[in-house]
C-alpha cells in the first residue's frame, strides 16, 4: 500500500483518504490472492469459491472446444 500512495502528493486531506479507500477496495474486491487459488478475497467471504471455480471451468472449455475443431478440420485437409 505504500508503494501505490507515496509516489503521488496530495494536497488535501480527502484526497489521501480517498486513495487509501480505493486501494482497499481494490484489495479486498478486484485482487486476486494467489494462496486463495486465484481468488478474489471478497468472493471466499462470502462463500462464493465453487461458484467462481464453476464460472472459470465455463469459459475455460470454449477456447479448447474451439481448438479442437480448428485441429480436426486441418487434419482433414
């Protein structure tokens, strides 16, 4: 968090407040933690792990499903 607020210069109060408020957001929300599988820290509190994972499994098939047919027709050929 020091590293993202000290760069910048804040000239009022609020403004720092409100940059330290966004990181946080992003921290907790919209960063994924690697020793929670690549969750999001909001996501496991809230219990919603398995839906997420479900959700990834989802769209992670459409691309290999896309590869395999591209695959299939140019060994056709």
């Amino acid at each position: 968090m020091k590293n993202m607020i000290k760069p910048r210069n804040y000239y009022y109060p609020w403004d720092l407040e409100q940059a330290i408020e966004d990181i946080m957001v992003y921290y907790n929300q919209r960063r994924h933690q690697g020793s929670l599988e690549n969750l999001i820290s909001g996501d496991v509190y809230l219990g919603r792990e398995e839906e997420v994972k479900r959700r990834r499994e989802f769209y992670k098939e459409i691309p290999l499903q896309k590869r395999r047919v591209e695959n299939l027709q140019a060994v056709c050929v």
